[in-house]
C-alpha cells in the first residue's frame, strides 16, 4: 500500500512539475512580446533562411549563403552547424520563418528541462531536488538573455544538451560505464551540431571534472577506456561538421585567426559588474543589461549556509564541488584574471569570458535544488517551496524581459536593423570572411562589378541567378577573371561547359582563369570532404 501511494506522491511530482514548466515557458515567450531583435538575431535568421532555401532548392546538405554580404556569399554552415536546425527549416517550410523560429525557442525550453530533471533524478536519486534544478536552470536569467538579448540562438540550443554530457561524465566516473557510456557521447553530439564555443567549453569543464574525480577513474581504468572510446565515436559522428570546416581553415585565413573583433582579456568585467550579474532578475541600472546566474541562483547557493553536516554524503561532497567550479568560473570573467598569457590564451576563440556562466548557471541550479530537498523536510514544505520557486521564476523572467524589451525598443533595436557595411549586413564580425576582403565597405562599393587584368577584356550578359553567377566573356589573350564572391574552398566554375580551377585573389574573391572567349557559370558545388563526411556521419548514426 506505501509502494502504491509513492507512485502516486511521484506521479503527481511528475505532473506538477510538467504543468509549471510549460506555463513557465508560455509565460516566457508570451512576455517578451513584442518580439525585438537581439543582437545576432539577424545572423542567425540569415542561416536559418539560407537552410530553409537549401531545403527548397535540394542542395541541402552542400550549399552556400549565396545571398549574405549583397550577394558576395558566406559559408556560414561549414562553421555554425545546422543539422538540428532542419527540421524546424521543414516546419517553416509549411508556415512561416518566424513561427519555426519561435518554436525552436519554445522546444528547446521544453527540452531543456526534461533533460536537466533526467540528469538530476538519476544522479542523485532525487525528484524533488531534480524539479528544482531544471525549473532553475531552464528559467535562468543568462539562458533568457541568451534567447533575447544575445539572440543566440546556437548558444542556447547547446545549453539544453549541457545536463545530457554531465549524465554521460557521471557514468564514466562512477556510474554504469559499460552499458550507459555512448550518454556522453550523444551529449557531446548534440552540442557540437549546437555551437563551436560551447563545444569548447564543454570539453575544458568536463576536464576539469575528470581531474576531481581522477582516484576512482585510476582505480577502474576501464573507464579511461570507455570514456576514449566515447570521445572516438562522437568524432566519427560529428565528422560531417569536423572534417568541413577543418578543410577550410587550414586552406584560408579567415578574420577570426588574423583580425579577431573580440578577444577574452579585452571582455573582462569589473567586480560591480559582476555582483550586478550576480543579483540580475531582481532590478537593473537603467540603460544596462546584464547576463550572470541570476538573483535565485545566487540565494540557491547560499542556502548551504544553512545545512547542517550530513556525515559522508557523497551527493553533497559532487554539488559544492560544483559550486566551487561555478564561483570559479564567474572569478574568471574578472579583470583580475590573466586571459591573455599562456595558457590562457590558448582559449581566445571563446571571445567572451563571461560565456562561462552559462556552467556556472547549471551547477548553481543542481546545488539550489538539492540544498532544498534537504531543507524542506516533509511534503508541505516542499510543495510550498515548489510554489515559491515557480512563482519567483516568473517574476525573474518578468523582470529580465523587461529590461530587454525596453533596451531593444531604445537603443540595441535601432543600431542592429539595418544591414550596414560596419556589420557586413547582418554577418555581426563575419568572422568566416576570407581575410584578404578589405571590409563590408569594399564589398558595398565594389558590387557586381568584376576586376580583369587586359584592358580590351569585355564582359557582358552578367546575371546572377540564386546561387548561380552566368556571364559572358570575350578576350584578345589569356586573362583571369576575378568575381563578386567571396572565397571558399567548393566553388566550380565552367568555361564553355568545361571545369576550370578556381582560386582565392588578392582581395579573397574567387579568381578563375580566362584563356578564350565564352560563357563561365560560377556556383558552389561543395567538396569531396563535405560529401564524403555527411555519408560517414548518416552511417554512423544509423549503426
């Protein structure tokens, strides 16, 4: 009869906290209309509409955004993946562009906290505190501003498969690694087909993790193994997004590598600004936005102060480990820390230091619900406690919403919605630009106008058509052509209907030669890595 009656206590768990995540999430998205623009949302809607055309067109998975920088092109896929983006392409197929935007945000919400309930309840065997943990974390401030301010829309996509990766790391070090050792590597997956950076950082947290765990991985050295067959495998899979953009780095120099926009030790924060991170979701300065853990995060962790000693808990001992790593990181974000020496340094391609908070936001939120669960004793409490949080985490969201509804309709909005050269037009620092081009203004006083070395060179019937240049091209001598696109290694180019080699110019643009007069057409074709690497990464899922 007990065993009967804890079914149903779980059940209607299960069913309460289901309820308040989806009206949390409708809360959410109901409140931030009107819907503004954040800062990279009109980059990310680029890629998005140029899948959504690849789909239509039946290039997909080889194509190119033929239509970014007024036609001059941008490979954006080959660095930001877009293999969990498609389905949502096909939805916008059959709707619209923003509907299918909106619901990623609204999936990846819902997602986000069945995955973090998941990874708290098989962790710690706790319901309670895995209910509180993911409303914490999927209601976060710095996963809203992700969403709304930042418009990172990759970003916060990774962030919904971060709980899945640390499933995985439990199993390696103490859990179930012979049979539950591929959780991690389709934690790893996901991210990498989510976002480069949090990728990254992924990797650099669960080292970190490992090396505090580092005794019972060298009692089992079986684990060592699987977690290595783990990481081979998530390497295969994701070989379709690897492979591509590792054969186009080291072929070209892109911004990133010599003109970086942003580098950590230039994004360092002051220690007001980061106490204003701290308690951000309960007030704001005028006229600044702010993305730390959040004020419930940080009274989360500060409810430890009122745990009484639990003997050897080993729970306990796992969560304010976390916590420390979680101080650690937001330490990291202060000027005080040295992120321009070595081996610091090494991590530039993070940009912004405090991108860690998004880890320090997940650990806050495990150690806020399981210090809970040991507080509240009895189920009374602990259903007023539930009430509490939900209702505290929506007056947050109210909060934060407001303070990026009005920063966009005053400020951010009115800077972002034009597409000027200062911006590439919506590519923000178009970091995957060949780093020959001059700049956006190059580009927009250039146009379609091509460059020739002979004088007498004439050409004529140019058009453009999608992804497709076509023209005409009438020489006395050999010459070389150079086009109105920008470089990437799979353009293929015809003269007279026979292939001829195409290669980057002085001002990284595709250059081709024309020894006679004739008809060229110009097109991104993809290259023998990229093909070859989607068929390995469909196989491989597939076994």
């Amino acid at each position: 009869m007990s065993v009967s009656g804890k079914g149903i206590r779980i059940n209607r768990n299960i069913w309460l906290f289901a309820i308040s995540l989806v009206l949390l999430t409708i809360f959410m998205m109901y409140r931030a209309e009107p819907f503004y623009p954040g800062y990279d949302y009109h980059f990310h809607l680029r890629r998005f509409n140029a899948l959504i055309e690849a789909l239509k067109e039946g290039t997909y998975p080889l194509y190119i955004d033929y239509a970014a920088a007024r036609g001059y092109g941008y490979l954006s896929k080959v660095f930001y993946p877009d293999i969990l983006l498609v389905p949502f392409a096909g939805l916008a197929i059959i709707t619209n562009t923003m509907f299918a935007y909106k619901s990623i945000m609204f999936v990846i919400t819902i997602l986000c906290g069945i995955f973090t309930y998941n990874t708290v309840n098989k962790i710690y065997r706790n319901q309670y505190a895995a209910i509180i943990s993911s409303l914490l974390y999927t209601f976060s401030v710095y996963r809203i501003f992700d969403f709304y301010h930042r418009a990172a829309i990759g970003e916060a996509i990774a962030m919904t498969f971060i709980p899945i990766v640390f499933l995985g790391v439990y199993h390696i070090i103490k859990g179930d690694y012979k049979h539950k050792w591929y959780i991690i590597t389709i934690g790893y997956v996901l991210i990498i087909f989510s976002h480069a950076i949090t990728s990254l950082l992924m990797f650099v947290t669960t080292l970190i993790i490992l090396a505090c765990y580092i005794k019972p991985l060298l009692k089992e050295p079986k684990r060592i193994i699987y977690l290595a067959l783990a990481g081979l495998i998530t390497v295969v899979i994701t070989i379709c997004y690897i492979a591509p953009m590792l054969e186009q780095t080291a072929a070209i120099d892109f911004y990133y590598k010599v003109r970086p926009i942003i580098l950590p030790h230039t994004r360092k924060l002051t220690f007001e600004f980061i106490g204003w991170n701290m308690i951000s979701g309960l007030a704001y300065p005028k006229n600044v936005a702010f993305c730390g853990v959040g004020i419930l995060l940080t009274l989360g962790i500060l409810l430890r102060l009122f745990i009484r000693k639990q003997g050897k808990n080993p729970y306990l001992r796992s969560i304010d480990i976390g916590v420390l790593i979680g101080i650690a990181y937001i330490l990291a974000t202060s000027k005080f820390f040295p992120w321009g020496r070595f081996p610091f340094k090494l991590l530039h391609s993070i940009q912004c230091p405090w991108r860690r908070f998004g880890y320090s936001t997940f650990f806050f939120a495990i150690a806020g619900g399981y210090y809970l669960s040991l507080l509240l004793k009895n189920n009374k409490q602990q259903m007023i406690g539930l009430g509490l949080v939900v209702i505290l985490s929506g007056i947050v969201t109210y909060n934060h919403l407001e303070n990026y509804k009005y920063l966009q309709s005053n400020f951010i909005n009115r800077i972002n919605d034009e597409p000027t050269p200062d911006t590439y037009f919506h590519l923000i620092g178009a970091e995957y630009m060949p780093a020959k081009v001059p700049n956006g203004a190059y580009i927009a006083q250039r146009g379609d106008s091509l460059g020739y070395g002979n004088t007498d060179t004439q050409i004529t019937h140019f058009e453009r058509n999608r992804n497709i240049i076509n023209l005409d091209v009438i020489v006395s001598r050999a010459d070389s052509l150079e086009l109105p696109l920008a470089y990437y290694i799979g353009y293929k180019a015809t003269l007279n209907n026979k292939i001829v080699p195409t290669k980057e110019s002085n001002h990284g643009l595709v250059q081709i030669p024309a020894n006679k007069s004739g008809r060229v057409t110009v097109y991104y074709a993809g290259t023998a890595i990229q093909k070859v690497s989607w068929y390995i990464t469909i196989i491989s899922i597939l076994i």
